[in-house]
C-alpha cells in the first residue's frame, strides 16, 4: 500500500497533480478507515506509472484513459499523428537554421547529436518504473502475455516484432546456449549446496536449450522440471533427452514464468541462469519463493554493474537493455529481504561471456551470409562489441540463496 508522498515521490509528481487525477477519475484510492488518508494499491500505482509514461509519448489525459481501457480511435490517433509530424518538421527547420548559422558565425557547424531509438528508450524508462505496469498495458493493446514479454525485454518495438522476433530466434535457435554460462560454472554452484544429495526435485526456468539441465542431472540424482515458453528450444531439448535416455529424468514444460503451474513447496532447488530480468529481479524472488520447500534453495545469476562509474556508451546500452541492473551488494540486500540467506555470492566467469559471444558471432557471420544483415543481428553485434570493450564493467551475478524456514 502506498500513501500521497510515497507515489509523489516515486513518480516524481506534484501532490496537487495527483489530487486531479482523482478528481477526473483516473485513479481512485481508498481511504484509511483510522485516518481517512487516502491509500494506493500496487495497482493504482501501476495504473499511474502507465499514465505518465503515455504522456511523455505526447497522449493527452483522455488519451491516456483510452489507452489504459483499449479503446482506442484509429482517427484520433491519425490525427494525432499529423500533429507531431508537423512539430518535428518545424523542429527540424528551426533545428536545419540554427546548425546554418553557427556554421556562418563559428567556422563550422556543430557536432551532429548520436542517432538514437526514441521508443526503444521509452520502453525502457517503462519497464525501469514498473514492469508489472508495462506488461498490463501491452496487454490492454491485444498483445499475448509472451508476446507482450518479448517487446518489453527483447525487441521494444511493436511495429516491427514480429519480424525482429524472427531473426532473434534464428540466432538463439542455433547456439548452444542461449546465455552465459558453462557446464563447469553450473556444477561449481551446485557443489556449494551443503544438503545437495537430499534433492529430489529441481525446477529450472527459462531452459532454453536444456544445457543446464543436462549438467544438474549428471551431478544429482533429483528429477528435475524445465520451463520456457519458446517451443523450439523445448523441441531441441527433447531430442536430447532422447538421445542420451534422460526422458525419465528431465521433463520439458511450455509455461510462462510469471505464472507457473505448480503447487506451493514442490521443489527443493529452483534454479534459473540469467532470465530473472524478464520479469524483474525482485519480482522473481517474491514470486518463486512459495514454491520451495522450507530451507529449500534458488540459485539465480542476473546482470550487474562492477563499477559505480561506467563508461558511457556501456551504460547508454544497458540503460535500454536492463534498466534495472545494479550491483552484486544491492542484489544480496534484496534477497535478504525477500526472505532469503546468502549461502553464496559470486561473479560468472569472464570465459563463459567470451565463450557464449564468440558462439553468437559465429552463428551471426552464418545467418548475414545466407539471408543478409538485419537489424537484430545489428542489435547482437553491437552487444558483443560492447562487452569485448567494456566487459569489465559489468557481468552476471551468481546467488545462491536459502528459503529461511519461516519465510
């Protein structure tokens, strides 16, 4: 629940502000019955991230009404549409006149301002407020839970999705693993359980390829559950599972992982390499904590700042990329929070990042020659380059947490 000051705060907007939101029925608290202050739930909190991100689109309050209820006028939206345009086309007079006369009065014309993505940006200023916020309004649009996922944290683009989608795919399809990682770093963490030979049951979401998987059902005699919700990775897997007679062992499942279909306490590992981000660190430890049983364990790697000062062109990416990301400390501070012991706080190994890019380049080199550039493997190329150079600045995050008993 949340107060006047605490959503003042968190969304940077004048009491008076909020106050008229009530009033023309945008949000609608309810009342404390000791106090008679007004209280927000996460809802209306969600509800107010959305509205604030469409009016930094240029919607109106109506419009933004519209949004958040479906209903949106195809004219209305034209129409909105010729405004803008008119005012970029103004803006890039003014802008085209001004370079003009610095030229004539300087020498030489002003340095040219990066080209840049805007809705790539306001996608991520979206899901850096609230990802809950930014799914639900996807959703109102008629996007599909996991195609409303893949624009939030892949593609942030709904004009085009379905096309970078596609040649997303194409590259993730044909790595080994669709993460950093290795079979050494998976079983150097599993080591570190101290109750290891008592596991029975292991869930592992977001599979991908089941190389994780294959690795945890070497070094433990558990059966073990995989999810993702991208058929062909599970397809892969399967054949896999055939191949080296672990179907018994190892049972792929199509699910989401903001909604998972198991009862609570069924598991006593969950375990889950670098996909956390997709529906929020924090979010995911509150989440999948009920499905483990007391003193049950998570193991979860997830993006990290190393330094307090990184370079800017590494941080203009990751800003798109995982507005989220912080450091190792301030992940470990939120998982004891959650409810959690730190058994084990430690960094994925630099080779694994420079093996998992070297396979992404060779699989990008095979796909540009067969069907050309495109801009996902643009996308890809500029992520590998930017970890060559300022890999140093950033990484994985590998936890391994505890369920405390009374948790």
């Amino acid at each position: 629940m949340y107060h006047v000051s605490d959503i003042t705060r968190r969304l940077g907007i004048a009491r008076s502000t909020l106050l008229y939101y009530q009033r023309i029925g945008l949000v609608s608290p309810a009342r404390d019955d000791q106090n008679g202050y007004r209280i927000y739930s996460e809802s209306d909190l969600e509800r107010l991230v959305t509205i604030r991100c469409l009016q930094r689109a240029g919607f109106s309050l109506t419009q933004c009404q519209d949004c958040l209820e479906g209903k949106m006028d195809a004219a209305m939206l034209r129409e909105q549409l010729l405004v803008i345009e008119r005012e970029i086309l103004h803006l890039k007079t003014a802008e085209s006149m001004l370079r003009a006369l610095c030229q004539r009065t300087e020498g030489k014309a002003p340095p040219q301002a990066p080209g840049a993505d805007p809705l790539r940006h306001w996608h991520a200023a979206f899901e850096k407020q609230s990802p809950q916020a930014h799914l639900k309004w996807l959703q109102a649009l008629g996007f599909s839970e996991k195609t409303a996922t893949q624009i939030r944290c892949v593609s942030r683009n709904m004009e085009n999705h379905e096309v970078y989608m596609e040649d997303f795919f194409k590259v993730f399809e044909t790595m080994k693993r669709q993460g950093p990682g290795s079979w050494q770093t998976t079983m150097d963490a599993f080591r570190k359980i101290e109750n290891r030979s008592a596991i029975r049951n292991i869930l592992e979401i977001g599979c991908g390829k089941g190389e994780t998987a294959l690795t945890l059902a070497e070094v433990s005699e558990a059966r073990i559950t995989t999810v993702d919700n991208h058929e062909p990775f599970l397809d892969a897997l399967k054949t896999k599972l055939t191949e080296k007679n672990l179907s018994h062992r190892i049972q792929p499942l199509a699910a989401s992982m903001l909604n998972l279909p198991f009862e609570d306490r069924s598991f006593d590992l969950i375990w889950c390499e670098g996909a956390a981000y997709i529906m929020g660190f924090e979010k995911a430890l509150a989440t999948w904590k009920k499905f483990l049983i007391p003193d049950g364990h998570l193991f979860i790697s997830d993006p990290v700042w190393l330094t307090n000062t990184p370079s800017a062109p590494c941080k203009e990416l990751w800003d798109v990329e995982y507005p989220d990301m912080c450091s190792i400390e301030d992940r470990c501070r939120q998982a004891e929070k959650a409810g959690y012991l730190v058994v084990d706080a430690s960094l994925l190994p630099r080779q694994d990042w420079q093996d998992f890019y070297d396979d992404m380049e060779r699989t990008l080199l095979g796909l540009k020659n067969s069907i050309g550039e495109r801009p996902a493997f643009q996308d890809m190329k500029e992520e590998i380059s930017m970890n060559r150079q300022y890999g140093d600045e950033y990484g994985y995050a590998c936890l391994l947490l505890q369920k405390r008993a009374l948790a």
